[in-house]
C-alpha cells in the first residue's frame, strides 16, 4: 500500500468526525400550516402537538392564505407571519417550561391552539376527609366529623373512617349508596375505612340492638358541612 494511500485512509476519520461534531444534533422539526380554509395546526410527524419536552425546535410554517397569519408565542417565543405574507417560513426556537399558543391574529377566537412544554400536568390528589365512627361503651353509636361534630350533612367525596367498637354486644354497620360495611358483633378494637360517599343518606346502626341508629345526608355541594 502507497504513502498516499495510507494517508488518506487515515485523515478520512477524522474528517468524518469533524463534520458530525460541526453539525452538531438534530433538532426536531416542527410543522405549522394555517389556511387556506380557516384552519390552523401544529404538528410533530403528523400529530398534533400536545406536550414538548424543553429544548431547541425547528419550527416550518406553511402559510397558505393572504386573510391568516400563525402566531407562536409563550415563555420566551414570540413569532409570527404577516397576515398579508404567503408563503413559507422557518424558525428556530427555544421552548421552554410553560404553555404556549399558535393562533391567527384576525380570527384568534375560532383558529387557535395550545400546547403544553415540560412534564405533563398531574390531576390533583383528592382530599381524603376523616371520620369517626364510635359504638359502645354501653348503649351509644355516633358518627363524628373530623372537627367533633355529629356528622348531619356532608360533601361526596373520598372519606377515612376511623371506627372504635369499644364494645363486644354491639357493631358498627354503615350503609348507604355503594357503601356497605360493618365491624362484627362480638369485636372489640378500631379500624378503619377509606369509601367514597355519593349523594344520598346513610344510615348506621348496631345489627344487636335496633334502637342504636343514626343517619347523615352526603351531598354534592360545596357548601355542605358537618355541623
């Protein structure tokens, strides 16, 4: 093998490394198109986009009609075309944690979309709100709000029932919409319960002793309390 060909097997490499490393990586690209109709998208490989992990994007905007433009703005980006400009355009930007808007200035109402940049906003934990149910000594059944107060009148939702059967003649049984439990007859300890409460009336009693009874209303208001 000749010098020169050696050589050059040798400087190809790096030659080749250089220009990748000059390139430097692949931005994603984005397709925005607004008109003719009175339409307007944005999607990444032909699905609208809903969600972008931060970072730098190549944005190709088609504008197809003189009557609309396309409009991104959000946290650091504001871009748009001409209303009058068609054509195509390219942008490079940097999105960032936030929401951002593409819309048509003009008809902002009717031609308009968002997108999410950053993790996916998580649905709130529902409040879990406490009570307690208290059978015995003696001839005594109750249920108490998380304040101490008889329970009369609460709000549907998700609720943690604290039960002391402090007794071995009588039970707690709660029942109502969906809900069906009861401690035994002869147990005496605590438990407890996590159960949604839907709209309607609840009734507890003791399956030993009928005269041992209560009964509360769940509601779906806001403004329902536990006094």
């Amino acid at each position: 093998m000749s010098v020169l060909v050696r050589a050059v097997l040798l400087i190809a490499p790096v030659l080749a490394a250089a220009s990748g490393a000059a390139a430097g990586p692949q931005q994603t690209v984005l397709e925005g198109v607004v008109g003719p109709a009175p339409t307007i998208t944005l999607t990444k490989d032909g699905v609208e986009v809903t969600r972008l992990d931060p970072g730098q994007y190549t944005i190709r905007v088609d504008d197809r009609a003189d009557s609309h433009n396309f409009h991104l703005f959000g946290p650091g980006v504001n871009e748009r075309t001409g209303v009058e400009f068609v054509g195509q355009q390219t942008w490079t930007v940097m999105l960032q944690a936030g929401d951002y808007t593409y819309q048509c200035d003009p008809h902002a109402t009717a031609m308009r979309g968002t997108f999410r940049v950053g993790a996916p906003s998580t649905p709130p934990v529902p409040q879990v709100k406490p009570l307690v149910g208290t059978v015995g000594p003696g001839k005594t059944i109750v249920l108490r709000t998380g304040s101490g107060t008889r329970a009369k009148a609460l709000t549907a939702g998700r609720y943690r029932i604290t039960v002391r059967d402090r007794t071995a003649r009588d039970n707690l049984h709660l029942v109502g919409p969906g809900v069906n439990r009861r401690t035994g007859v002869r147990f005496r300890g605590t438990v407890r319960w996590t159960i949604t409460l839907r709209a309607g009336t609840y009734r507890y009693r003791s399956d030993a002793t009928k005269r041992l009874r209560g009964s509360f209303r769940v509601i779906a208001s806001a403004h329902a309390h536990g006094g």
